[in-house]
C-alpha cells in the first residue's frame, strides 16, 4: 500500500468515487472505444443515480470522456466543452441488476464509427473496475497494461497470443479466459508488466478467428 492508497488521489472534488473515479470512468471508456468519442449515452445506477447529480458524477463522466483527468479545473464545465468539441451526449438514471452501487453504462459512438458498450464502477479512492464489455463479463481495473481479445472458440488463439507476448518479451501478470458456449464466442483478459506496441496489436487482429482486440495502456 502506498500513500495514494491511504489519502486518494488528487482530484476536483468532491468525492473520490463519485467524482475522481467517474472522471477515470469516462478516460477508461474512450481507451475501450479507441477514438475520439462523437456520440455517448450513459446510464447511472445506484448511488451514481440517486446523489449522482450533487455529487458531479454526471459531469465527471462527461469529463473523462472529452480526456480530462481527475484534477483537472475544467471538470465542473465539462457540458459546456462537450459543447465546444462535438461530443453529444444523453444522461439518464436506471437500474442495472447485480451492479456495484457505484455504476455507469456507456455506450459510445467514434468520430470513425467504432461503436463500444462498457460498463463501469468506482470503487472508492478514485479505482474503477470495468465489469462488462460488448456484453461480456470481463472485471478488470485497467491499471495495469490490458488487452482484451475477442475470438472464435476455437483452439490455438490462447497459445497464438502468449507466444506473440512471450516473443516479445512481455510478461503475463493475469489472463482470464471465458466463453459464451463450446465453438462460441471467446474472450481473453489479459494484463501485463509491460506496454504493448501497436503493430503488435495489428498482429493480433490480423489472426483467423480473431474478431475485436481493445487495448488499455500506452502505445
């Protein structure tokens, strides 16, 4: 545990997760999308629904998705630059089954057509989880180096992404590994110690079977 752990990050307030963690919900979202975000529809549950609005969730979201980061000023007027930079958006309440209390459905539009649905909780002390991408139920924090891979049920997609790690020297500090049914749709979560360069990516994408990659990190 470090510092940050005990006394959060710094941030626009004035809530560490209905403020700093919505923001990095928004910044986590448009990794997910991979492109700049035209079009956003965002549903808050729970606590995010009922004190959201007080507590500048609605406008943390907003936030992250135009880029800002947790302790930035513009924050409180993030509307007012979505306005300015083309991001249309709709916020709306609604309940979503078995969530954190601490919940966000987006669903983004790209200024090249990439299309993403994610859902989002903050956990306290500015930490998110992403619990579900494109449907799929993935619980992942981003933190570290994340590529998520969707491919068809099939086998030597699993060995064919190691090896391409393991060739280039990345570690593998998690993998998760879960499919809707036998000879169905597959999905991968895998961190790493290290980023992952892009033409590795386009690798990856270029692999028979292989139907989305999204990567969370640098590169």
């Amino acid at each position: 545990m470090n510092i940050f752990d005990i006394l959060g990050p710094v941030m626009v307030g004035p809530s560490s997760s209905h403020t700093a963690g919505a923001v990095r919900i928004g910044l986590t979202a448009i990794k997910l999308l991979g492109e700049k975000p035209t079009e956003a529809q965002i549903t808050l549950s729970g606590s995010f629904a009922a004190t959201g609005r007080g507590h500048g969730t609605d406008r943390a979201i907003v936030a992250g998705l135009l880029g800002m980061k947790p302790d930035d000023m513009r924050i409180p007027h993030s509307f007012e630059e979505a306005e300015k930079s083309g991001l249309r958006f709709k916020i709306k309440n609604g309940y979503i089954p078995n969530s954190h209390p601490n919940t966000a459905l987006i669903c983004l539009t790209g200024e090249k057509g990439a299309t993403v649905e994610a859902q989002l909780c903050s956990l306290g002390g500015g930490r998110i989880m992403i619990n579900t991408l494109d449907g799929v139920e993935i619980n992942c924090t981003g933190e570290c180096p994340t590529i998520i891979v969707h491919n068809v049920d099939v086998p030597g997609h699993v060995a064919r992404v190691a090896g391409m790690l393991a060739q280039n020297g990345i570690n593998i500090a998690t993998m998760n590994l879960c499919r809707d049914k036998r000879g169905g749709n597959a999905v991968m979560v895998i961190e790493t110690d290290q980023n992952i360069e892009k033409e590795k990516l386009n690798y990856l994408e270029s692999v028979d079977g292989v139907t989305k990659v999204t990567y969370i990190g640098e590169n």
